[in-house]
C-alpha cells in the first residue's frame, strides 16, 4: 500500500493510523500546487481531483477521501477499535466522529485561504472557535479518547486538524477536552514517527 500525501494535511491522520497498524506500506509526498509527486509523478492522474491523502491499494487500484480511506485501513487491520462491526452503533458512532471532522476540516482549512484578509481571518476564527465549542460538548473527561476509552480514527482526524491552529498560531487551547485529546494523540509513537516521516518534528 502507498500513501500519497502532504507533510501536516489531513493525510497526517491516514499517515498516524497506518503507523498504528504496523504493516508496511510506503510515502509518495505530493505537491498539491503543481500536482507533481515527489518522483515526478502527474497526481491527477492518480487522484484527479488533486487533493490528499490517496491510498494505492494495489497498482491502479486508489482510493480517495481520508473518511473512506481511515475506515478501509481500519477494517483491513487487527485492531478490534478501528474496525466496529457493519450495521452496529459503534460503526455509526465512528462514522458520526469522522463526519464531524469533515466540518472541523472545512473551519479550520479557512486558515489557509489564499489573500486573507483581516476581517475574512477574524470570520474564520470565529466558525473555528464555533466548531470546537460543539467538539467540545462532545468529549467527556469519563473517556480516554472521543468515543470511548480505545484510540480511533477520529481521535487521529480531529488531532490533526487541531494541529493546524498550532501552525497558523492560533490558541485553541481553552477548548480544554478537545486540547487534551490533541496532546494524547500527538504523543503517540504511531503521531511522533509520521510526523519524524513527513519532516515536521
């Protein structure tokens, strides 16, 4: 299995959970400007809508999306956590989490908007703040991680997109749950070595 992705993009939560799984796999590293591979690779041909993470499952065989991608990985695992059962609650619950961090996704990726202004960044602070106040609500200091005591892919998603307020300087930290979850995951071994990988650390 490839991963293609982009050092500190939502391809670092695939990128955490293969780690967590620990069956080989190998790193293609994307320009999303050029769409150019590290090898020089054309990535629209491999994802043609130009964004990471992708998976090369086998040669010509990719899959897109890090929502459909974290639950494929997870269902192809040995980890009990990352693969619920079809059809039960706690596949729902994994699909309601990584749901919800497709919308903490789409408040904080406004921090990258090109041309920012101060008035458009103080909006975009405000739907972030917003977004991690619902997150928030959704945490219990009862629960290890998001949905339970055992680590998901949500807990890996919504760590990383909390990461991005870390580059962009941004203190989220009030939102004190949701901090503490980052701070977990970000010290797991499986978060310290994508993050040595993709020359972040």
């Amino acid at each position: 299995m490839k991963l293609y992705y982009k050092p500190g993009a939502c391809s670092l939560a695939t990128h955490i959970i293969l780690n967590e799984i620990g069956k080989p796999y190998s790193l293609e590293k994307v320009d999303t400007s050029t769409k150019k591979t590290e090898t020089g690779a054309d990535y629209l041909l491999i994802n043609p809508r130009g964004a990471v993470p992708a998976i090369e499952i086998e040669p010509s065989v990719v899959l897109t999306q890090n929502s459909a991608i974290l639950q494929y990985i997870g269902d192809h695992s040995d980890i009990t956590a990352f693969k619920p059962a079809s059809g039960s609650l706690e596949r729902a619950r994994l699909q309601e989490a990584l749901g919800f961090c497709g919308d903490l996704h789409s408040a904080f990726g406004g921090l990258f908007a090109p041309g920012l202004t101060a008035e458009a960044e103080k909006s975009v602070h405000e739907q972030i703040h917003r977004r991690m106040s619902q997150f928030e609500e959704m945490l219990s200091d009862e629960r290890a991680y998001w949905l339970g005591d055992d680590f998901t892919q949500a807990d890996a998603y919504a760590a990383v997109i909390m990461t991005w307020s870390v580059f962009k300087k941004l203190d989220i930290s009030h939102h004190r749950k949701a901090w503490a979850l980052r701070e977990k995951v970000m010290a797991r071994p499986s978060a310290k070595r994508a993050f040595q990988e993709e020359g972040l650390a």
